[in-house]
C-alpha cells in the first residue's frame, strides 16, 4: 500500500509542549461552562486540534510528529493544569492514534489515509459487546460505556472477545469503527471528569473488517502488526511498559492546576476574628509543601518509567511489572495530595465555581480507572519479589 506522507514540518517536543501551554486561557475559561453541558465546549477541541497536538505520536509517514510518550504526559500535564476534563480528553487523542499505529497498515489507511493525521478516535476498551463471525470479519453489537469525547470523535475503537475453539478463551480485540455507524447515547452524569462527555456507544449488528481488528496480546507482547511496518522503538515496546500513562499524566496537570488555584485562594483569606492571613499560618504551608512534593513525586515516578520506554531499550518483564506499580501508585499520592487540599481549603471551596473541588473530583474520578488500581499492581510486584508466578487472572500480563 502507498502512503502519501505530509509534507509539513514535523512539531518538536518544545512546539508541542508550548502550544498545550498556549491553549491554557480559553480550557481554563470554558471550565464551569463544560462541566455543567457534562461535554466539552466545540472550541475546546478544536484548539487542541488545531495546535497540532494530536498528531504527536502519529508515526511521521502518516504526517504526524512521532515524538515520545514522555511529551505526551508534558502535553497532558498542561491540558490537565488548565481543565481537568479536557486533560483527560486530549490525552486520550493523542494516545489512541498511537494504538492505531499497531493495527494493519490497512487499517492505518483507512484514518490516516483519508482523514489525515488530525482524526479524532475515541474508545470503549471493555469487551462487553457481542462478536460473531461475519464474512470477512466480525459483527458488533451492544452497548460500550465510558467513550470519552466520543461526540468529537471521527472513529473509535471498541473491546471485544472474539470467540475460539471449545477448550480456549475467548481472544480479547480492539475493533476499529467509524463513530458515523454507532449511535451515541447520552448517559454522561457524573462526580467528576463532568465535563468529559464520556457517554455510552450503541451498536446494532455493525460490520467490522478483519483488517480493522487487533488483538490486545500483539500489543501486550510488543508484537502487533502495525510495528512491522511502523519500525521505531516507539511502536515496538510492551504495552504495560507504560500502560496507564494516559490516564495519569492528565491528572497530575489537574493536581498542579489544583495547588495553584488553593495558593491563590489561602492567599486571598483572612481569619474572621483575628484578620490574620490564612496564609501566615503553618498548618498551611505544611499542607502546601507536602501537596507539592507528592505531586512532584508522582511526576518523578512517571517520568522514570516513559524514560525506560522511550530509551528503546530492551524491556523486560520486571521491568514491566515495576513500571506498573509505579504508574498506579503515581495515581495513589495524587489522590492524597487532592484530598489534603480539600479537606484545608475551607468550606468556601466547595462551591461549583471553585477549580479546587473541581480537582478534588477529577483526581479522585481518575483513581477510579482499571488502569491506576495499585492494589493489582502492587499484588503482581510482590508475586514476582516473592519468586511467585503472576496473578494468572491479571488481564495485563
């Protein structure tokens, strides 16, 4: 297959990174107005676009700036800094066209080849939909949730378990589906992330062709199809050597975004009685020390696994395993750093208007994900320090 590559200038990790900056006065601006619409505001996403963030780790024969992860979780930082929602969001469109890299080239083709390396693709990764073999392919039905920003979305990718032989399991698939084919249900009412538009995805017997098909092992053993034909290092690495970044990257911008917003808040108040700055007192300052240094830690853990992964060195299966428990334990100190913000900042904080409860809630919702649950994590690192074997159940591994 021919591919007509972009003859554009590639962006570097500063363009990147400095246009996610840029964007900070309109996200942070249209905040209240998303969260109550419970979706993000057109101009949102069409800023992110349009400062050419989601071709970042779209390969460059494609047109994209195939950079590293590690500038992902920079740009989702300063997304996540200035709204929490459209960090979530925006990470995620920068880290779903890095997964259609290790599908088929055709498959490859059929975005990027005519959609060009700006399409949006959303997912619905749990397989709860119905498979059956179709000629040439596969049939979907069923109902998908938690599809963020699928309303911006020119395809998605949904989970699915294609059916085997009697005696095996069934093989866990991603599905490669225009959005135009699905229908969108509006289900999105929730305590945080309000604004992600994360809603449910319905499908009715639609046709999916083989070659838009993945299976999740080729990912999680670094051997899909997409990296025989996409050949760097990027493409080319186990998935759970940096699973879960995309979710967590976001949330320690919301963190950072979180701090600022209670400094200026502390620094704004007075006791009613003594009118002594809140901000003088030393349980503050304590507070705002060792929020800082947890969100700066979850940044340092982070950091270290993307460098492993970005090095393109040879990834083991320790490697892996620590990787993982770093990047869910990064969710876990940020949950702390969140809640010891709120719990300090006074019950004026609580206000819809406030970005500090409005942390408070995207934090904690992140947590929430399959992807940042330490205890898993943390079960398979003692198993393998043990000299046991891993949780055989664990869907990672």
């Amino acid at each position: 297959m021919t591919v007509t590559p972009d003859t554009g200038t590639p962006q570097t990790r500063d363009d990147a990174v400095g246009r996610a900056r840029e964007l900070f006065p309109v996200l942070r601006s249209g905040a209240r107005q998303a969260d109550d619409d419970r979706h993000l505001l057109p101009e949102m996403v069409e800023a992110v676009t349009a400062a050419g963030l989601i071709r970042t780790l779209v390969p460059r024969r494609w047109g994209g700036s195939e950079l590293d992860l590690t500038t992902h979780m920079e740009i989702a930082i300063e997304l996540g800094r200035a709204y929490g929602s459209m960090g979530w969001v925006g990470s995620f469109l920068i880290d779903h066209p890095f997964i259609l890299a290790h599908f088929s080239e055709e498959a490859q083709h059929d975005v990027w080849g005519t959609g060009g390396p700006d399409a949006r693709i959303s997912t619905s990764f749990v397989p709860v939909g119905r498979v059956t073999p179709a000629p040439g392919g596969w049939s979907l039905t069923g109902d998908w949730a938690w599809a963020s920003g699928v309303a911006y979305a020119d395809w998605i990718m949904l989970g699915g378990m294609v059916p085997s032989g009697r005696d095996e399991h069934p093989e866990y698939r991603l599905f490669l589906v225009p959005t135009s084919e699905l229908t969108i249900v509006d289900t999105w009412y929730s305590a945080g992330l309000r604004g992600s538009g994360s809603d449910n995805v319905q499908a009715d017997k639609v046709f999916v062709a083989e070659h838009r098909t993945v299976a999740m092992s080729g990912l999680l053993h670094a051997h899909s199809p997409g990296a025989k034909v996409n050949t760097s290092a990027l493409y080319n690495q186990p998935f759970m050597s940096h699973g879960g970044h995309a979710m967590v990257s976001p949330g320690i911008g919301i963190a950072r975004g979180m701090i600022e917003a209670w400094r200026d808040h502390v620094r704004s108040k007075s006791h009613s009685h003594t009118q002594e700055q809140v901000a003088a007192a030393i349980p503050m300052q304590l507070c705002l020390a060792e929020a800082a240094v947890r969100v700066d830690s979850a940044e340092l853990l982070l950091r270290r696994c993307l460098a492993l992964v970005d090095s393109g060195a040879e990834i083991t299966l320790e490697d892996r395993v620590r990787n993982r428990r770093d990047i869910t334990y990064a969710s876990r100190i940020l949950v702390r750093a969140a809640e010891d913000l709120m719990q300090m900042a006074g019950a004026s904080a609580l206000r819809d208007e406030s970005p500090i409860q409005r942390g408070w809630r995207d934090v904690r919702a992140i947590s929430c994900h399959v992807f940042c649950n330490f205890n898993a994590a943390a079960e398979n690192y003692g198993r393998m320090a043990f000299g046991f074997a891993l949780n055989p159940r664990d869907p990672f591994f």
